[in-house]
C-alpha cells in the first residue's frame, strides 16, 4: 500500500508519499480498499499539530473516507467482504488502504457514489447534530450560516431547507452567494472584503430588525461577535468551528440582554457520548441523500497523488463545498 505519512507535524510540507506495508485487520477491524476520501479543515490542523486529536507518530492524515471492505478481522458480523462503506475515523484516509474498526463504518446502500460518501459523514452529521438536535430548529425560523459556500456550510444550507427554515446564507464572494442560492438559500450576504462593515446592516435588513432565530458559525473570528449582536430574542448561536482562525471572545452580557444561548457543537463528542442518537441521525441522513433532499457539494476531485495542491486550494479559501481525493 501507498499513504501520505506525517512524521512531523509542522506542516503540509513534511508529508511523504510512501510505501508501506498493507495491514492486516485485529478483532473488530477490517480493511478497506480506499476509493475516496475527502479534504476537511480539521485535516490542515491535524498535520500543523494544531488539532484537539494529537494522534501517535507517524500516522497518516485524511479523516474521511470511502471504499471497499476487502479484509474482515475476527468478530466482525456486520460487514461483509465487498461492501461499500464510508468512514469517519479521525486519520488513515489519504493512503490506498487503511484499517478501521468496524463499528466506526457506515455500510452504504446501492447507488451511494465513493465520491459522496467520501465527502459525507463529517459535514452532515456536523449540521444534522447542530441545526436539528442542539439547535431544535423549527419550520418557519430563520437561520444565518456563516461560511455558507464551504463543505459544512453547503451541508448546513440543504438541511436547514430539508427541515423548512428559512436560510440566509452568508460568504466571501459573490460567486459563492450564487451557489448557496442554487442550494436553496432564501437570500445571501456577501462578507468579504469592506462588505465586513456592513454585516450587521445586512442581517438587519433580512430579518425586519428581529434577527435569525439561529446562527450557525463554522467561522468564528471577527464575524461571531457582530452575528451575535444581531441575534433573535431566545436565539440559539451554534459553535461549529473556526475556519477564519482565531477562537472569538464574546462578552457574555449579550447572551443575556437577548436571552440567548452559546451553544456549542462536536459531532466527535457526541457519537462517544451518545452512541446510539448518532447512529439513528445517520440513518436519517442516509435516507434523506436517497430522496434527494441532501447532496454533497465537491468543488473538484483530485488524485490522491496531488494531495499538497489540494491542501493549497483549501487554504487560498477558493473551495466550494469538499475537495475529494480519488485512487
């Protein structure tokens, strides 16, 4: 087998392609053959050792992915040689193969693209689990997303639509407003550049003076304090990430002059702590992909050879939606 391995973590630069030996799977594993696997930003911070998970050296990068059982370890009952699934596991992605525990694969159904599936699991379990169970986002709301044209902004867009909210969807470029509008968003703003200035002004007019019910924030930075100024009554501000770089400070006497709540969401967290809920938000997002209502966004696919391209387009901020890898 071939992987890109991190013996160091200073950066995308230290990875090497190498040839490794093709592992065998223990009790409770299996080997997959991969076919894809999908670039997030948590796989930037992983190899600049920026990353809450500080995986043993070496280890290689690429926490999603997709492909084809080939090897079962023993006690494995709920997958079969030749099953497609699809795998969230933290690393191990960006290789030709890798081993995974069993109980951390989703078996895909027929008609479910490696791509997809590939560029899946991470970006809507992450809006499932803040818009639907932290947020209980209701029929009617208004929600704003923040870093709407990215992978779990595009993600946050369809399922905010899937449950009938209405969606303000806010991003750098107006390019990027146009492909949040495909993706059913009500109304968009453009952030990017002076454009900065006039968010509040923005929101403000978009929701008649009362602010969105909800506010999904995979950004953070400069742009969660003015979101949160422009809060609901009772509004309900989600923590998903913060791809702009630097964690925000907000002072806390606005939570309770709008009687709002800071609530924060980790999908990791919650599929340790709540097994069971996890797996059952998957079922439904399986089911919804099969009906159309949610559709992964890839910006492009690239082969798994050219993965430090890949890392230097994610990082110019040009990407709509996931970048995939491919064998």
């Amino acid at each position: 087998m071939h992987a890109w391995l991190c013996e160091n973590p200073v950066g995308v630069d230290a990875l090497s392609w190498q040839e490794l030996p093709t592992p065998e799977p223990a009790a409770g594993q299996v080997r997959i053959a991969i076919k894809a696997a999908s670039l997030n930003f948590p796989d930037l911070l992983i190899v600049q050792n920026k990353y809450q998970l500080k995986p043993p050296l070496p280890f290689v990068p690429g926490s999603e992915y997709a492909g084809v059982v080939e090897a079962i370890g023993p006690g494995v009952t709920q997958l079969r040689l030749g099953q497609n699934v699809a795998c969230l596991a933290g690393t191990g992605g960006f290789a030709t193969h890798v081993v995974a525990e069993a109980a951390q694969c989703l078996p895909l159904p027929d008609g479910f693209p490696p791509v997809d599936a590939a560029a899946f699991i991470m970006i809507y379990a992450t809006s499932y689990h803040a818009l639907v169970d932290r947020a209980q986002l209701k029929a009617g709301e208004t929600v704003l997303i923040l870093g709407a044209a990215g992978g779990v902004g595009t993600s946050a867009i369809q399922i905010a639509k899937a449950v009938g909210a209405r969606v303000i969807a806010a991003a750098s470029t107006d390019e990027k407003c146009a492909l949040c509008k495909t993706l059913g968003a009500d109304a968009t703003i453009n952030y990017g550049g002076d454009n900065f200035a006039k968010l509040r002004d923005e929101i403000k007019t978009l929701t008649d003076g009362k602010g969105p019910n909800v506010i999904y924030d995979p950004v953070g930075d400069k742009f969660a304090e003015p979101a949160f100024r422009s809060i609901a009554w009772r509004g309900r501000y989600l923590v998903v990430g913060f791809a702009a770089g630097n964690i925000p400070a907000l002072p806390f006497n606005l939570a309770l002059l709008k009687g709002a709540s800071i609530v924060g969401v980790s999908w990791g967290g919650f599929a340790k702590q709540e097994p069971k809920a996890a797996a059952a938000s998957l079922g439904e997002l399986a089911h919804w992909y099969a009906q159309g209502k949610i559709k992964p966004v890839i910006d492009r696919t690239m082969p798994m050879a050219e993965l430090k391209a890949a890392y230097a387009r994610m990082g110019s901020r040009e990407v709509k939606g996931k970048l995939v890898m491919v064998n």
